[in-house]
C-alpha cells in the first residue's frame, strides 16, 4: 500500500505529523498540569512494593560462605585503603561506600573469593575495581588482574573506572575486545598493562595468537555479568580461558545483579571458598524506579510507541528491541518523525558503535534504540525511560535493561509494551518480581488519531531499509565467509 503513496506527498504527510506531536505535547501538557490532583493518585498506584524475597533451592548452598550482616561505612578512609584510591574516590564524588561496597570490599581485602550481588547502578564495579587495585599498590605486576565483560561497551567502562580510580597511582589498563584491530591490541599488551579489560572472545584470540603475551602469572579474575558470561552461550570460550589460567595463587570474583545460583555453572569458574556478599535478592529492581506496562494489540506497537515518545519529549529514553532489525528500524521510524534517535546494535561495526553510545551520552541523541547488547552495566546516569518495545524472552534481561533507568539512588521510570503474544513473557517476569506491573494510563483516541499517519511513516521506513538490505547483499556476497570470523566468538545478543 505504501508503495502507492508518491514520495514527495508521503513526507509533507509525515512532516505534518510531527508538527501535530509537538502541538499535542504541549496540549499534553497543560491537560498535566490541569489533571494535576488525578497525577497523583495514578502515580500512588505506580508505587512498586518491595518483591518478596525468593525461594531458592540452591540458596543453602551459597550460604555457606555469607558475609555477616554489612558494617556502616562513613567513608572510604574508614575501610583501610591506601591514600591514593581514598583521594581518588574522594575525586569521584564517591562520599562513602554503597551497601555492595561496603560488604565486598572488606571480605576481598582480607584475600577471599567473592561473589558479589546487588541490584543494577549500585556501584559494583568500584566493589571489585578497589580491593584489586588495593593489592596491586603493594605488588605492582604486569597482567595482574583480568576482568571479562559480556560487552565491548561495558569493557570498555570499566576501564573508564579503573583508570579513574587508579589515577593516582600509575595504573595501566587496557580494554581487548573484538570489532577493534588486533595488531594494535598485541601492541598494547606488550607494553605489560596491570589491568586487561577484555570480551572472551578476543582474549582467547591473543591468548592463542599474541606471542609473548600469557596469564600465567595472574593474580585476580573477575567476572563482570557473571551469570551472562557462565551462559551457555559463551561457554566454550569460557572454558578454555579457563582451562589456561592459573588456579593456585589466583583470587575469582564473579558480581552481577542477576546471580546464578546453580553450583555447577559457579563451579566452573573455579572459586576456592567464595564469600557471598548479597545486598538483594537474586531478582531485585531498586526501589527508586517505577515500573509499568501497557497493553497493545501488536498492530499497534508503532503507533503507541510513537505516542510515548510523545508524551515524553525533552526526556533521555534507552528503548530495548529484541531483534537489530527492530532496533534500526524504531530509530529510522523515530527520526523521520523528528524525534532524535540513534542505534545500537551487533551488525554495525565498532566505530558505529561507539559513535551512537558517545553521541547519546552526550546528550546530542536523546533517545537509544537498542537490542541486549546495552541491556546490561552501561551506566549513562542521564537516561530517565526505558521503555521495551519488545518484552526480553529471558526474565533476567528484563531487570538489567529497566536498570539502565534509576541508577546510583536516582529515580526512574519503565514501560513494557506487551502484546497478546507477550502475555506469557510478561507473567513470568512478574513472577520473578514478585508483583504485578501497574498498567500504564493511555489516552487512546490520541494513539488512534496517531495511527495512520505513523503505519505510513513506518512503511517507508521499512521500503528504505529492505532497498539498503539488497544494495548491500549484492555488495556481501563473498565477504561475508571473511568476516564470520574470531570476532564471533564474542557472542553478545540473540
Ligand atoms: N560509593 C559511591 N558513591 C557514589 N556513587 C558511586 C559510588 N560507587 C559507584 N558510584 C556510581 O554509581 C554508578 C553505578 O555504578 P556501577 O556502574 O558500578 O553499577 P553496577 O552495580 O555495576 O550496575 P549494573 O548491575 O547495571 O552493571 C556509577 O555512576 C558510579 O560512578
């Protein structure tokens, strides 16, 4: 139907359409500020109670190990660390240890185990990032710590957070992750750095490939993600890594907000007498965000998007898709209706990649489209809404993206678009929740209103791409053997 509609008509179309949102937003608005006494009271129905905690059958187990009931910390000084990394947590504007801090960074100075859980934006990577860089003062060594990260972008900012905390102290890091040159990474890993910052992937690749370059003599492993990395997905490489380092003389952690507790998958990291240090439970959302939902017929997933979107201009948004397709196509969709979107996703290339995180953290982009590959520790305090324009298949995923939103004690906001094929999905992340997600408030002649105007756009939208798709196959062909290779084995979205 779209391909009847003349390309110069389509466009005043879908020009006009936005300059119907913008009327709308601040028609919005003023009905805000009128239906003020009714705000309030739907948004005490918002008010997230505090989940129940969870059954574990595999709980006793991890018992074990528990750290005791967490001290109150004051302030950095009070925890015994060296000078520099107290000034440079000072320099951070970190005031006193976070919960997950306070509990973790006492139990792996005294040289155990860890397995760190707390909820999304609690500061675990400073957790596991200061007991190592504590040691690593008193015995400076080349390759002495490595962490594996699920993701290019969050290696990437945990190196950001080592390097500010070592700052002081004449750290050397340095991030390996696929999509990036080889030759440039062998070089950095010659020149010895303390710290490598790695995907599984390409860390195996150098660990086979980069002469000169070994973990022999590694002192700490670090699991970021952990129970994503002990998927089945990377566990191949995993094993192998595994296999090649040392077990004698070298101290795990494993953190993460959604920690598995099954002893086989935490058995394989190889952890000698962990401490588990638990400021939540295996599934907790922080309570400074509100969550919701709203129901949509399928058809009409565009439309109530591009309403939301609407409602709210002027906000920072991260929307989940489950599928790259999706994520260009919501972003390519948003655009031409004039709102300000980049993408995220695993077929573009690094530098692509890079550019849309960079550009959206500095505020040039107001609102990310991504798929599962920024679901988890990217910390961009500005993003105020999440919204999944697809419900995650895994409930795990659920609770990493919506933490993207309410970090460090700030507030936040998510909504999940649940389609009648999303019903089960949707159950089930209630589930382990442990309540129901309010529904959402809608005005629905305004999303009606909306629709024809946003299936047009949406058809163009999908006519580019689907033109695109066939310029590039015909430009592929023959190199897509090539590029199926090592860089793969970083598998990091569905
Ligand atoms: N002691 C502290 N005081 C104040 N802010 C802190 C402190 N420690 C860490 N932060 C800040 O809190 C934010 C969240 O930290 P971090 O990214 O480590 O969270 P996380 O628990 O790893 O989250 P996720 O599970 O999503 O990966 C960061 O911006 C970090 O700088």
């Amino acid at each position: 139907m779209s391909g009847k509609v003349g390309k110069k008509s389509s466009k005043s179309e879908v020009a006009s359409l936005a300059a119907k949102i913008r009327a709308k937003a601040v028609e919005n608005q003023k009905q805000a500020k009128k239906d003020n006494k009714e705000e309030t009271l739907s948004e005490e129905e918002h008010v997230v109670e505090k989940p129940k905690k969870k059954q574990d059958n595999n709980e006793n187990e991890d018992e074990e190990g528990e750290s005791k009931d967490v001290e109150a910390f004051e302030s950095f000084t009070q925890l015994n660390l060296v000078p520099e990394l107290v000034q440079a947590c000072k320099n951070l504007n970190y005031a006193k240890p976070t919960p997950i801090q306070a509990k973790a960074i006492p139990a792996a100075l005294e040289g155990n185990d860890i397995i760190g859980l707390a909820q999304t934006g609690s500061g675990k990577t400073a957790a596991f990032a200061i007991p190592i860089l504590n040691k690593l003062w008193e015995d400076q060594q080349p390759y002495y710590a490595c962490i594996l990260s699920p993701t290019r972008e969050l290696a990437q900012q945990i190196k950001e957070t080592f390097d500010s905390l070592g700052s002081l102290m004449g750290v050397r890091s340095v991030c390996i992750v696929g999509g990036m040159n080889m030759m440039d990474q062998a070089r950095d890993l010659m020149r010895k750095p303390h710290i490598i910052i790695a995907t599984p992937g390409r860390l195996m690749d150098h660990l086979e490939n980069t002469r000169g370059f070994s973990l022999r003599k590694l002192k700490f492993l670090v699991m970021d993600e952990a129970d994503r990395l002990l998927d089945m997905e990377f566990g191949p490489v995993l094993d192998k890594i595994l296999k090649i380092l040392p077990v004698q003389g070298r101290t795990t952690y494993l953190f993460s907000a959604t920690m598995t507790s099954k002893i086989d998958k935490l058995q394989r990291a190889s952890l000698t007498n962990p401490v588990k240090c638990a400021v939540s439970n295996k599934y907790q959302t922080v309570d400074t965000l509100v969550q919701t939902l709203m129901v949509v017929p399928s058809g009409l997933k565009n439309t109530f998007l591009i309403y939301l979107l609407n409602e709210f201009i002027g906000k920072t948004i991260i929307i989940f898709t489950r599928t790259k397709a999706n994520a260009e196509r919501i972003s390519a969709l948003s655009n031409l209706l004039e709102f300000n979107a980049t993408a995220l996703h695993g077929d573009l290339n690094q530098n692509q990649r890079t550019g849309a995180l960079d550009l959206f953290k500095a505020g040039k982009r107001s609102i990310l489209v991504a798929t599962d590959v920024a679901a988890r520790g990217l910390d961009i305090p500005s993003v105020d809404i999440v919204i999944n324009y697809d419900i995650p298949v895994d409930s795990k995923s659920y609770i990493h993206r919506v933490g993207r939103t309410a970090r460090a004690g700030r507030s936040g906001k998510s909504i999940s678009l649940v389609s009648q094929y999303d019903l089960e999905l949707i159950l089930r992340i209630e589930e382990v929740l442990g309540k129901k997600l309010p529904k959402e408030n809608v005005d629905k002649d305004i999303i009606l209103s909306l629709r024809d105007s946003v299936d047009k756009a949406n058809g163009e939208v999908v006519m580019e791409m689907n033109r695109r798709n066939k310029e590039k196959q015909a430009r592929g062909k023959g190199r897509r053997g090539r590029m199926m290779s090592k860089d793969n084995m970083d598998r990091e979205e569905r």
